[in-house]
C-alpha cells in the first residue's frame, strides 16, 4: 500500500537579505517520515552559505534559536553546504524519519547574498496511520541530508 503524503507550506515564497535566516516550521505530529525543502531561485552573483539547519521542540518554536539542534543536520558541523547556483533554481532536502523526534520541525537557511525563497514539508505516515491535523507558522536540489 502507498504511504500517505501531505504537503504542508512552512514559509511563503519572499525576498530575505543577505546575512538574514530564513526560518520555516511544521507540525509533524502523527507523522512517521518528513522531507524539508527550501527552494530558492538561481542566484545573481556566487555567494555562500553561512547556515543550512534544522532543529526540533514539543512546543511551537518562534524562532529557530527556541529550538534544539538536530543531530546530523547542521550544515556548518554535518556536512558541507553547497553554493547556490547561478544558473539554475536550488533546492536543498533534508529527509527525516521522525521516530523519537520532537513534535515541531524548524528548518533555517541564510546566504551572504539576498535571495528568493520558499519553504514547504513533504509528510507521510503509513497508510493504516491515524489522520492528524497538521499546524504551520503564520508565515503561511543542492544539499539533500537523511536522518
């Protein structure tokens, strides 16, 4: 049987300034896998990637900073954050199981260079799981990492 998807928006498509976090939050709840992205547009000029992270809490989180940082998916100590291109949109992926996480799921991502971007989470459970309502912030592929 085919798990069951979801497809949550954790951050609407905007502008965020260079040196500034773009943060994202999804409610996984009932959930047994998740997979983050953040999708932004080909940048204009190179430019580097100064944080790529995800954290979790059992409580709604209003910044990245209330939450804890997940093993495995810091991108300045886990792994190395690949540059945006400038040719092309980029997506960067983080796969999650989330047995033994926290119910929230915050995603953060900041670039020296300003730049375009949205947030969305892919949710799936088994299909015999329970149906859950799934809650997001108001704020209605280079770098793919499991865990």
């Amino acid at each position: 049987m085919l798990p069951e998807l979801q497809v949550v928006p954790m951050r609407e498509i905007d502008t965020v300034a260079g040196g500034t976090a773009a943060f994202g939050i999804v409610d996984t709840k009932g959930y047994d896998y998740a997979k983050l992205i953040y999708i932004t547009a080909k940048a204009t000029a190179a430019s580097s990637q100064d944080a790529l992270n995800l954290a979790e809490d059992d409580t709604l989180a209003t910044a990245f900073t209330d939450a804890t940082a997940v093993d495995g998916f810091d991108g300045t100590a886990d792994y190395d954050i690949v540059a945006e291109s400038t040719s092309y949109s980029n997506a960067y992926v983080f796969n999650v199981d989330l047995k033994g996480r926290k119910r929230y799921l915050a995603m953060t991502y900041e670039s020296d260079a300003t730049h375009s971007g949205c947030m969305v989470a892919i949710l799936g459970r088994k299909a015999d799981g329970v149906e859950e309502t799934v809650a997001t912030t108001a704020h209605g592929t280079r770098n793919i990492v499991n865990g």
